[in-house]
C-alpha cells in the first residue's frame, strides 16, 4: 500500500489528536495513582492506629514488666 501524502491541515489534525490522546492517557494514569495513593494513604492511617493500640497497651503493661520479682533465697538443708 502506498504512502498516503498528508495536508498540513491534516498532519496537524493527526498531530492533534494524538496529543488529544496522550492527555486522555496521562489523566486516566493521574487518576489511578490518586486512588492508589489515597488506598496507601487509608492503610497507612489504619496500621498507625493500630501501632497506637499497641504502644498504648506496651506502656500499660510496662510497670509490670520492669517490677522486679524477689525471689526468695533457697534455705540451705539442715543437717
């Protein structure tokens, strides 16, 4: 099939709309990296309250972790 000659009004129609088409492909693009960073975004905040749960159950559990438990020293058998 031969070549098809363009007008300049054509070339820069085609030219046009491929711009046209790259703009719809970058804004859908756009579009996807705004859910994905608002999902992360809504992981994140979840997993941080779930970290503040724990730290606040740490320090809770903390007084009892650091008591130390006398042991009372082993009687010697009597003879």
């Amino acid at each position: 099939m031969a070549e098809q000659r363009l007008t300049p009004a054509e070339a820069e129609e085609a030219a046009f709309r491929r711009v046209l088409v790259a703009h719809e492909r970058f804004l859908r693009a756009l579009a996807e990296h705004r859910q994905a960073s608002e999902q992360l975004l809504r992981e994140s905040a979840a997993r941080a309250v779930e970290d503040a749960d724990l730290v606040r159950n740490f320090r809770a559990l903390l007084p009892f972790a650091t008591r130390r438990s006398r042991i009372p020293p082993q009687r010697r058998p009597r003879d």
